[in-house]
C-alpha cells in the first residue's frame, strides 16, 4: 500500500512519540509499503516553528528531511494538479495544510496516516478507518 503521512504523525515517527500507535509504527517501518512525506508539512513545520509553536531539535528546514532520508520515507511535491483539485474539495474544515494533504492523497492514490478527526468527512482513505 502507498501512504501519506500527516505532519504529525511524521513527527511522532521520528521523536518516537508513544502517541503514535505501534501498529502504525509498524506499518511505517514496513519494506512492502510506500510512505511519503508530503512538501506541504515541510511548509507547515517551518510556519509553525518560526511561530514558536514547534520545538524542534534543529530548524525544520534541514532537520524534517535529514530525518525523511534516514527513515527511508519518499517525499512528494506539490504538484499543479493537487493544487487544481482543491477547488472541487468540500469544505470541511479550514486548515490549509491538511486540505492539501488530503488533495495530494486524493490525486496520488494514497492512503493518508493521520489522528484529525476531520480527515473522515473527506473521500480519502485513513489508515485505521472504522
């Protein structure tokens, strides 16, 4: 299976946060998915920590994709027809990050690995969907 992950989950990932549910962990880990890091949670790490609402070890810039490539995870522009298909997504929420993700999700095939509640009203596959 492809996967996306939501910033969030990435960061658990990497810091080994025990938020993050160890069979998703597990899936992360596993050689026979495909997990990618989407550009937009470079962006929103950068925002949010040039805020002062992200600690981080070092600045987003460099940390979030050393810690990609030494967790073998795949990174994944932001591409003109992701951005198109924003203007078909309904409007469920308003964060701008997670509404790309979802559109990325949507025009990549992906299954998006997230906890927001607010990704279940989307037509996007989750992870651990009930």
């Amino acid at each position: 299976m492809k996967f996306l992950l939501d910033t969030h989950v990435f960061l658990w990932f990497i810091g080994g946060d025990s938020k993050l549910p160890a069979s998703w962990r597990d899936t992360i880990r596993d050689p026979q998915h495909e997990i990618y890091l989407s550009a937009v949670s470079l962006w929103e790490a950068i925002v949010k920590y040039q805020l002062g609402k992200l600690p981080l070890p070092e600045p987003p810039e460099t940390y979030l994709p050393t810690e990609r490539e030494r967790h073998q995870i795949s990174p994944l522009s932001l591409d003109e027809s992701s951005v198109q298909r924003l203007a078909s997504l309904p409007g469920l929420h308003r964060d701008p990050f997670d509404r790309m993700l979802i559109c990325q999700a949507i025009e990549h095939q992906l299954s998006i690995i997230s906890i927001d509640e607010a990704f279940r009203g989307y037509p996007v596959p989750l992870l651990g969907q009930t």
